[in-house]
C-alpha cells in the first residue's frame, strides 16, 4: 500500500518492525516528497475502518 511513496520512505517502511498496533516508521522530514509520504501514510492510520 506504499507504492506511491518516496524510494526513501519505502525503505524505510520495509526496515521497520510490524508493533501492535502495526508500523509507525520514524520518518525524518527533509523534503517536500518526504512530507507528503508522511501526510499519505498518516491518512491511512486515522481513516475509519471499511465496512467488511
């Protein structure tokens, strides 16, 4: 699901543990790319959860 993201913030992801409550990489903000992975990424972890 992080396909759209910046090569740095997929890596990033990909090195980070899966917690309890799912990953929660640190991301360090440097660019304009970088910004709008994190704004992505945090849009996905407080959209309401889909009707299953």
């Amino acid at each position: 699901m992080i396909s759209p993201c910046s090569r740095y913030t997929q890596a990033l992801f990909k090195q980070t543990s899966t917690g309890a409550f799912g990953k929660s990489p640190p991301i360090e903000v440097t660019s304009e790319e970088i910004l709008h992975d994190a704004q992505l990424l945090i849009a996905l972890r407080v959209a309401p959860p889909t009707s299953r």
